[in-house]
C-alpha cells in the first residue's frame, strides 16, 4: 500500500506568485531526495485562480517523522517565507495500492470532492480514501482529462497540469 499526498494551496500575492512557483518547482526535487518520497508533480487551476496542487507519492506517512524529511525542511520549513500569501494550504493523506496517477502534461486533472463512498464514481475516476492530516474530505476523485470540461460538477476543482511527473532522486 503506498500513501499519496496532496498539498493545495490558493496563492495571494501576484507579486510573489511567479517566484514561489519556480521555488516549488525546485522545491519537488528536494523532497525526491528523501527516502520513500516516490514520485511528485505540480498543477495548477485551469481558470484564472491563484490555486495549486501537488500530488506525491510516498512510501508511509511514517515519513514525515524522519529526520531526513525533516532536515530536508519538511512539514512547511522550506515555504515558511511564502506563507504570508497563503490564503488556503491543506494537505491530505489518502492509501492508495498504486503510484498516484501521472497526469500528461497536455492534459488536466479534475478533483472531486466526495463526501459519500456509495456515491457513482465517473468513468475513468479512481477514488481515494483520506486517511491523514487535514482530511478535509472523506474522499476524493481523481480524473485525467484531455481538456477541462465545459461545466465542473459539484465540488470540483480542474487544474492543468505544470510539470511532468518527477521520480525519486535516491538508490533504494
């Protein structure tokens, strides 16, 4: 079982924004670095709002008490100066079998949020099951899209995809 972890955020400051996006971007290689961290990749809300995404693959959410992760300047140390222009940053944890999905960078992700497990799933979905931190919502759905959809259902974010999906940068 591998544990995938989303980190949102809903950027404020337009003066700010293009400098802490180039730092995350940077930032993904970082956290490559440190054992059980897998795979990660960045996305950005289709529309015109400041709204990011990460999504990562990690061994266990037992990594987030090493000390590598933490020298590594884990758990929000590496952003602290950034901090002031988030306006929303959750994080979740949610088991999944498989790596988390890589999204085509032509393509975009949509994000579901769903508060029923019996609820239908879309085709071509895959449903996650939060299990950690903020767990802001029971479920979610992940759907890899060609192009954003004309109308978003209910409780749905589309963001288009910023980079490729990277892989770990350490010899297991």
């Amino acid at each position: 079982m591998k544990t995938i972890y989303i980190v949102e955020q809903l950027f404020g400051r337009a003066d700010w924004e293009q400098e802490w996006s180039d730092w995350y971007n940077g930032n993904l290689d970082v956290l490559l670095s440190v054992p059980g961290f897998r795979t990660a990749q960045r996305f950005r809300h289709a529309g015109d709002t400041p709204r990011y995404l990460a999504m990562y693959t990690v061994d266990s959410p037992a990594v987030y008490q090493t000390e590598t992760y933490i020298k590594a300047g884990g758990n929000g140390a590496n952003s602290a100066r950034f901090r002031p222009a988030y306006q929303l940053w959750t994080r979740n944890l949610y088991d999944d079998p498989d790596w988390a999905i890589n999204v085509p960078v032509d393509q975009y992700l949509l994000v579901e949020d769903v508060t029923d497990a019996n609820a239908p799933l879309r085709a071509g979905a895959k449903r996650l099951t939060c299990t950690g931190m903020h767990k802001t919502f029971p479920y979610r759905d992940l759907t890899v899209l060609k192009a954003p959809p004309a109308v978003l259902p209910p409780n749905a974010i589309c963001y288009r995809t910023l980079t490729e999906q990277r892989k770990q940068l350490y010899k297991d």
